[in-house]
C-alpha cells in the first residue's frame, strides 16, 4: 500500500555524507533525463535564464522548476492547479489568475479587467471549472478556463458577524466543495447550488475533534474523505464526508516527520498524504494511518539548515504522478513522485 | 562572532524557556497573552507558535531556517508563516522581496525585523519598540538625512495638498505620500516621517520612500509650492 521515497533511508541520523554528495554529482544526468520524460515542459523552463530552475537532486526525486513567466511576473503564487496541458496559478500578490501554457512557455492572465479578486488563496479544480477561494472578498469565485466567470458563491457570515476568509477550496467527487474558513476557524461543506451542507469548527480558535486554529487547504480523497490542514494545531484533520472526526496526522515540531506550520495538501491514489510546510520548506508524506514515509524537497531532511528547493511551499497538488507545489517565493516546482505499487 | 553571539543568544533561550517550564511567568513579562500574537486556544501555552519544541530531546529550539541567505531569511520566514495570508492577511505586502525594506541584518538578533518590532508586544502599536508611530523613526535618527525634512507640520493649513494622497499597498497601491493625524496614528493633516517613507513597500531602489525620486517632492511642491533651490 504504501511506498518508500529513492533515498528515504538518508532520513536515518548516521545518513553517510559521501553519499548526498554523490547523489548530488548525478544532478545534471538527472535532469537530463527529466527532459527526456517530460519534453512538454520543457520550453517553459528554457524561457527565461534568470529562471530559479534547481539542478540538484534531493532525496525524493526532485525534478524541475518552472521558472517566472516573464513579463509581469506573478508575486507570492499560493497555489495552481493543472487542467489537460495548462497551470492554472492563483497570483496572490497581484490579485489574479494566470494561465499557464506548457507548449508556448508563456503566461496569460486569465479574465481581464472584468474579475477582480482579493487575495485569492487557493484554487481548486474539477477538470471543467476553476473554483478560487477569493479570501478577502469572502467568497468562492468560478470560472471557465478562459476566465469567463461563471458564478460567485458567497459565503455565509459567521458567529462574531466578520466576513469569511476563504484560504482553501476542494471540489469533492459527485458535487460540491469543501471550502475553509481562516477567520471563524470552520470548514464548510457545500452542495453544488452552493448552499452549506454542514459546518465543523466553533467559530472560535479550537482544537480536538471538534475545533480548528485557522483551518488552510483542503482536499478530498477518492472516497470523500477530507484532509484539511490545521495550520496553528500543526496537523492536518481527516473528516468523513458527513463531517465526522476521523483521524489527525502529524504532530508539531521542527524535525522531519513533525510539522512546524502546514501549508497544502494533497492526496494520492493510494491515499498517501502530502503535507506542504512553509517553515520546514520541504513537503512530507504520511501514509494512510499518519506514519511518516519521507521528505520532498530538501537535500538533507535531517539537517534543519540544509538547502531546500523550496521556499515557502504552499499551494500542493498532483496530477499524473507529478506533485505540483506552489511556492510563495520560488514559484512553480514541479516533482516528479516514484512509481507506486 | 556573531555565529558565536548567536549560538549564545540560542543557548540563553533554550535554558530560559527550560527553566521556566510552561513559561508563564516569563509568558507574563513577555505579555503575549492578550496581544494581536495571542493566537493559541484559550488555556494553552503561546509560546509555541513561535518557539517550536523540539520533537526529539524537548530542547526548545527557534523554527527551522533553511535557505539563510537572501532576502527571504532571517526572521521574515517566521514572519511570513503567519503573515501570508492565511493566519492573517495583515502585512503580506512587506514580503514583497522586490520592495525595498529598513535595512536590517537577517538573524542578527536586535538588527532583523526585530530592529524596530518586538513580536511579543510593547506598549506601542504594531509592535514598534518605539513611540512616536509615525515619526517614531526619530527615535534612532537624529538627523533625517540629506533631505531633512520639516515634519509635524499641518500641510493643509499652510495650502499644501499632495496631489496622490493615497497608499494602499493592500490594494496595490504603492503610490502617493501620506497627511498623518497630529499624533502619527491614522490618516490627517500632518507631514510625517511616513509621509515619504514606507519601512516596507516602498519604492525599489529608493531609501524605502514611498513615491520614485522623479515625483516625491513634486507631488506637494508644485507651482508656487515649487522646492527652493
């Protein structure tokens, strides 16, 4: 069921140091070979020289970067989400949406002068519509993949009478989203009208299995499970899809295999866990019932100063084997995961 | 020297935040507790979002810092954990790393963000270790430069109006000088320190002022208001 990350044995204290180094002398021949597998994405990389593309091999497979797309850059992205052959990336800092095309290299912005969004969050996906948790405006923006805008949910106030923060949104199977509340500390399901179904959190900083403190990204699993990232309670909390408690994963911690301040998250098929972590600037895997399997993204997992690929990951998902994570300040980094079995 | 100050600075740490156990005590003097940086459940310690416990051998140790160099290291990743829209949408614009910012030594204890802020509260607002809010950088620069500046002056009384009065950088707005309340704590009439200067989210390649070189002056100096030579 579960798997084992090429090199997760490095995780062990002794990890011999001759070793990363030679793992990292293989760092050219590896990403040749990433070229090799995966031409199509390669133009974006080749656009820019002043790219951040990362040539080193860390000890999960990293793979490649996408750089900046050029002209009017994107600022502190949170999250992206791939639909047939274009990224779909929420630019935070500049309030919109860009559309990556993987062929052409290029970025547009998607909807033009006529959407306007406040900080939008996170951005989900059914495979037709965008859905952007619009965090400031309180409400879950969706569109085509044009840009045209479709429609608008807006979210219900809550218990202190604030506007709602939306900073996660899943599309769950069947119908419907799950979406995150920052500023009442609840998630929320809702129907595809966008009516809530049902509200877990209370309204105030909690914890347990009743409570969360600042509820981030959600996703939903194949069965209808719900992963959301409880970034204060450094853990991330899986909801049947009733709503009901089921499980947490994680515990707080700066090490690896602990979680300092959980961004994303994300799902496989085989229901592993990816958990994103701004401050270990790395992604960590979990199996189905929590036991820590390994760390993407930096080049010594043990050691808390050495080099990450990563900056402030936020933003995960994965699409065809590839772990897309979305950071603040690096941009795009594209991971290619091991084969399952 | 300064990796030794620190390693000292860490082991201080360390063995206060050992000693005192829980930490309320220190919690107390630290008067975390009902500041803006309360954001623990009620009842629970609210150290820890900041000082993460050691998973392995209890030590409390500072958040992991990977990638110390550049402009994203020092104490801005902590910062911006929080400050990034998800636990709170306030100030993500000072992580803007195309923006100029106070200058400040990343991990230099006292000469990071923590220069000017103290996250665990001070008597100020914004956690400024200083008063004066938007003069307060008087505080530590007795002379304002070579422009030196008249401020605590009421411009709209003397007929001096900026043309861009607005800066909103939460709305991308990076643009304009600010009038100033006579105590430097909202919007008003008075010229500031903060009229021309932004601390973060100024102007690139400007002392962090808050309009381009070209059209700071201008912006109030205009026609009969026009800058003497």
């Amino acid at each position: 069921m579960s798997f084992s990350f090429p090199g997760s044995e490095q995780l062990l204290p002794e990890a011999p140091r001759a070793r990363m180094l030679s793992v990292a002398g293989l760092a050219a021949l590896f990403v040749a070979a990433m070229a090799f597998i995966f031409p199509s994405l390669l133009p974006l990389s080749r656009e820019s020289s002043s790219a951040r593309i990362s040539t080193a091999v860390y000890p999960a497979g990293q793979a490649w970067a996408l750089p900046h797309p050029g002209e009017g850059e994107w600022l502190m992205p949170a999250g992206a989400v791939t639909i047939g052959d274009a990224i779909f990336v929420a630019d935070t800092g500049n309030n919109r949406i860009l559309r990556l095309e993987r062929e052409r290299g290029r970025a547009t912005v998607l909807g033009g002068a006529g959407l306007t969004l406040q900080m939008p969050m996170a951005i989900a996906t059914d495979g037709q519509r965008l859905f952007v948790a619009n965090s400031l405006a309180g409400d879950i923006v969706i569109l085509d993949p044009s840009g045209q805008l479709e429609s608008t949910i807006t979210l219900p106030a809550g218990a202190t009478g604030a506007p709602p923060r939306p900073i996660g949104v899943a599309v769950v199977p069947g119908g419907g989203l799950v979406v995150s509340d920052a500023e009442h500390h609840r998630v929320l399901r809702l129907d595809a009208a966008g009516a809530v179904v049902w509200s877990v959190g209370t309204g105030a900083r909690g914890g347990g299995t009743e409570g969360f403190n600042v509820p981030a990204a959600v996703t939903v699993d194949d069965a209808g499970n719900i992963y959301v990232v409880d970034t204060l309670n450094a853990r991330v909390v899986v909801l049947s899809s009733t709503g009901r408690f089921i499980r947490q994963i994680g515990e707080r911690g700066d090490t690896a295999g602990t979680l300092a301040r959980p961004k994303g998250v994300a799902v496989d098929e085989t229901r592993d866990i990816f958990v994103s972590d701004g401050l270990l600037a790395a992604v960590e895997v979990f199996d189905p019932d929590g036991k820590y399997l390994g760390l993407i993204g930096r080049r010594d997992p043990s050691d808390v100063q050495s080099t990450s690929a990563l900056v402030a990951p936020a933003g995960i998902s994965i699409t065809d084997g590839v772990l897309l994570v979305t950071d603040r300040h690096a941009g795009l980094v594209a991971f290619d995961l091991p084969p399952r079995h | 020297m300064a990796a030794a100050a620190r390693i000292i600075a860490a082991a201080i740490l360390g063995v206060t935040l050992i000693m005192l156990g829980t930490s309320t005590t220190l919690g107390e003097d630290r008067r975390i507790s009902g500041t803006q940086h309360d954001v623990a459940i009620p009842g629970t310690p609210v150290c820890m979002y900041c000082h993460i416990p050691h998973a392995a051998n209890a030590e409390t140790l500072w958040a992991s810092k990977p990638n110390m160099t550049g402009a994203f290291s020092g104490l801005r990743p902590l910062c911006f954990s929080c400050h990034d829209g998800t636990v709170t949408s306030l100030g993500s614009f000072a992580f803007d790393l195309a923006r100029p910012l106070h200058m400040r030594s990343p991990g230099v204890v006292g000469a990071d963000c923590d220069r000017c802020h103290d996250a665990h509260g001070t008597p100020y607002a914004k956690f400024l270790k200083l008063p004066g809010a938007a003069d307060f950088c008087q505080g530590c620069h007795a002379v304002a430069g070579p422009v030196n500046h008249p401020v605590d002056i009421d411009a709209r009384s003397l007929g001096i109006e900026p043309q861009d009065s607005s800066w909103n950088p939460y709305a991308g707005d990076f643009h304009g000088t600010r009038l100033w309340s006579e105590d430097g704590t909202g919007p008003g009439d008075y010229m500031k320190c903060l009229s021309c200067h932004a601390t973060h989210g100024g102007e690139p390649d400007t002392s962090f002022n808050t309009m381009p070189s070209g059209s700071l002056c201008t912006n109030c100096h205009v026609g009969k208001r026009q800058v003497p030579e």
